[in-house]
C-alpha cells in the first residue's frame, strides 16, 4: 500500500513567496513616478470631458422676454456752450489760463517750500501760514529777489 506523503507547511508559504515582492516593487514605481501617473490621468480626464463636450447635443437657444418699455430718462440740463473764441479773445484767454496754470504751480511750490522749513508743523498749522502768505500776495517763487515787494 502506498503511503501518503504528508505535505509541510513550509510548502505552501513558498508559493506564496514572489506576491510580496512584486508588490513591493509596484509601490516603489507608484512613489518614484507619480508626477507621471498625475499627468496621464490629468490627459485621460481631459479627454474624458472633450469626448463628452463634443458629442453632446447643443443647448437649446434661451428666449429673453422682451424688457419692458420704459420712458426715456431725461437728459441733464446743460448750459449752452458759449461763443466761439477767435483771434485776440482765445489768446486772452489762453494767456489767462497760462497765468492761473503758473500762480497754482508757484503756491504748491510754496506750500513745499513752507513744509520743508518747517517739519515740525502740523498739517493744520502749514496751511494757516501758507493762506495767510498767499493773502499778502506773497510766493517765495515769484517775489524771490525782487526788492519792490516787501
């Protein structure tokens, strides 16, 4: 009579031996090249949406009910514009203007010139000095150095 051989244990576990590693070395794959596994997903995802995109039907076209008919708003009343400006009176005037541009700039120079010697001032303070220098008539800019003004 034949015997049976019994099988040991260690038998089965060797079949079992090469399963570990494999996985092993899938995970080691997965860590050392995810940035590529990102990407390839990122392209099939992006596929995935165009295919839909494009073989979807097209929306129908939305109906706007018409807007409700309002009364015109009135327009703002302006002045009429004045008389056209030709020869001596638009050089007056640009003369005019040029003088004003000039006074603005030479009381902002000032203004500096007053904060500039007198930093521990307030904000207040400098412009109480320069209103009442600019009410006397005065501009360090444009009386500078000329003996008639006092």
């Amino acid at each position: 009579m034949a015997t049976k051989r019994r099988r040991s244990s260690s038998a089965r576990a060797g079949a079992l031996g090469c399963g570990p590693v494999l996985a092993l070395i899938v995970i080691g794959l997965l860590i050392q090249y995810w940035w590529v596994l990102l990407i390839a997903l990122g392209v099939v995802a992006l596929t995935v949406v165009l295919v839909r995109v494009a073989t979807a039907p097209p929306r129908p076209a939305m109906v706007r009910p018409p807007k409700p008919a309002r009364p015109p708003k009135p327009r703002p009343v302006r002045a009429p514009p004045g008389p056209t400006l030709v020869g001596d009176d638009l050089a007056d005037q640009m003369r005019a203007a040029k003088q004003v541009r000039h006074i603005r700039d030479m009381q902002e120079w000032d203004y500096e010139w007053i904060r500039l010697t007198n930093p521990e001032r307030s904000s207040r303070d400098l412009s109480e000095i320069a209103n009442a220098h600019f009410a006397r008539g005065r501009s360090i800019g444009v009386n500078y150095g000329d003996p008639s003004v006092p």
